[in-house]
C-alpha cells in the first residue's frame, strides 16, 4: 500500500520542477457542480493541465486554495489528504506512463482497493476488482498480464478501471482519450460517461477537443494563456459563443453547415506564458481588440442565460 503513496508523491515531485516552466494560472475560480461534466478546454499552454493537477493536489497552489465540499484541502499534509484520495481520482491522457509496467492488471488493480479497504476479505477483494473489469470491458482473465501486452485502449480502459475500483466521487481525467487511435477515441468516452451515469459520477475533464465537449460536456470552461475567457452551459456555448477566442475555436471545428456568420479564424501565434500581455491576454489576436483591452484585463461577468464572459466587448455591447 505504500507504493500507492510514492506514486502519488513521485507526480508531484515531477510536477514542482515543471511549474518553474508553467505560467501561473490567473483569477482562474471554478466551482464544479455534482453529477456534471465540467470540460475545460483551450489549446496546448493555456493552463488547463495545470487547473487539473492543482485541483488534484498534484501542484500547490502559490495563491488560491482548493476546496472539496467546503473543505479546503490545498493546504492538507498527505496523511489528511487520504481520505480525498480516495474520493477524487485521476486519470491521465497516456495509459503507457501511467500504468507501473512491473505489476499485473489484478495487482495493480488490487493495490488501491486494499489499501482504502483494508477490512475487504480476499474473496470481497478479487470480486470486487472483477466488477469493475466487466463494467469498464477488462476481461478478469487479463488479470495476471502486463501493461505492455495491451493496445492503448485496453490500458486506458485499466486505467480507469483503477480510477473507478476505489469508489470515487470525483474524476479528474486529463485528455484521457487525445493519445489512443481516433477509432477507439468514443469507446473510451462512451465508456466513461456510463460510468458517469452508474456510479453517479463528477467530472473535471480536460481536452483540447471540441467534438468531445459537445458530446461529453455538461458545462465548459474556455481557457486561453492561462485565464478563463468564458464559462457556459456547452448547449449556449455552442449555440452562441460569446467571448471572440471561444468563437475562433469553435470556428476551427469543420462542419458541413458552414455557414455560420461573425465566426472568427485565429491570427498570430500564441505568446508565451513567460511573457504574458498586458490588459486581455488576447488582445494580440483577436480582430475586436481596442486601447482598453490592451491596457485593462476584462472581468468574468455573469450574462442573463447564466453564462460568464470576460471581454470588455461583450460588456460593451459592441460584440
Ligand atoms: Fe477581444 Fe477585448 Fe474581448 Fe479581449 S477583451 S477578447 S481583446 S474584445
Ligand atoms: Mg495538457
């Protein structure tokens, strides 16, 4: 059991070092509702990863705090942590780093079962992990195979079998299914939001992917340089993106009814973190851009239909 532990311990050692190269994530607030899927989205850099590892306790937090069900758990030592452990469980986007390629699937699945229910039979325990390899297609008779004699797929289906085995409340999945072929992509997503629906489940899910938040999405988060350009019901953000960069991704998105006005394409690169613009960190980019947005960083304002933007061209009435 104590392995479970430096695993944990071993990510986030390796995550301290990267934040030295990650951007601080800014004024980015986001309370996660029970039973949805809140998906935050934006292209690689924009600090949805990073939301994700902070949430989990995989990252401290410089300032801010991270709160589960009213209680503040960034500022917990590992022991009182555990509890949350088991409650909240992650699953990462490449199923060859994250399973341990020494253990076989039942030991692997067996580790975290034991260790948060230590009072389970040996017979509870090995039927127990059996449930849940049927409900996630992992055949019991894989049990005594290794990682490495699985396709992608099947790893990333162990994967979440493990996430799933200790009962949580909460999944923190980051990009769970952006490295496995495009065929077995909705699979996997299928997958998880029957689990959603079985085990009465709470997403944070992180992709870069907008086909993914439509279908998978209860809310959506658009992220862009590590801030949160706007917060909707994926129904309204689909419907009508408010804020100008949710409107260049979602443009991005080949449909055959392209026939959308006022869509916007992207110009420039993104700048770097390192160096982040003044005012809107999208000034740079966006074709609605004027003197305030390059000198004052816009609010997250909340809209009639419930929706948060922060652009001073919505707030203005002129987008
Ligand atoms: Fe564009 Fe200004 Fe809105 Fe930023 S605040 S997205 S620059 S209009
Ligand atoms: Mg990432």
């Amino acid at each position: 059991s104590g392995d479970f532990l430096d695993q944990i311990k071993f990510r986030g050692g390796k995550l301290v070092r990267e934040q030295e190269h990650v951007h601080a994530i800014n004024g980015v607030s986001l309370d996660v509702i029970q039973g949805e899927a809140l998906c935050v989205v934006g292209e690689s850099g924009c600090g949805k990863s990073t939301v994700a590892r902070t949430v989990m306790g995989l990252l401290k937090p410089s300032a801010g705090e991270v709160s589960y069900r009213g209680e503040r758990i960034d500022n917990l030592d590992d022991k009182a942590l555990l509890p949350y452990r088991k409650k909240m469980q992650m699953i990462f986007q490449n199923p060859y780093a994250s399973l341990n390629p020494r253990m076989t699937i039942m030991e692997t699945l067996r580790e975290p079962v034991q260790f948060h229910n230590p009072s389970l039979s040996a017979v509870e325990l090995r039927d127990k992990i059996h449930e849940v390899m049927h409900s996630v297609g992992v055949d019991p008779s894989w049990g005594e195979r290794y990682p490495h004699e699985f396709s992608g797929g099947q790893r990333q289906r162990i994967s979440i079998a493990r996430a799933l085995a200790v009962d949580p409340e909460f999944i923190v999945a980051d990009e769970p299914i952006s490295a496995l072929d495009v065929s077995i992509q909705a699979q996997v997503l299928n997958l998880m939001m029957d689990a959603q629906e079985s085990r009465n489940l709470t997403y944070l899910f992180i992709t870069h992917d907008l086909a993914v938040v439509e279908h998978f999405g209860t809310r959506v988060a658009v992220m862009y340089l590590g801030t949160l350009c706007e917060l909707a019901s994926t129904k309204n953000l689909f419907a009508e993106p408010r804020h100008p960069y949710t409107r260049a991704l979602l443009s991005a998105i080949p449909r055959l009814e392209d026939d959308r006005p006022d869509f916007i394409r992207l110009q420039g690169e993104v700048p770097t973190p390192v160096n982040l613009p003044s005012g809107c960190v999208f000034h740079g980019r966006c074709p609605h851009a004027n003197e305030r947005c390059k000198q004052e960083i816009p609010a997250l304002i909340p809209l009639a239909d419930g929706s948060q933007v922060a652009c001073h061209g919505v707030e203005e009435g002129r987008i």
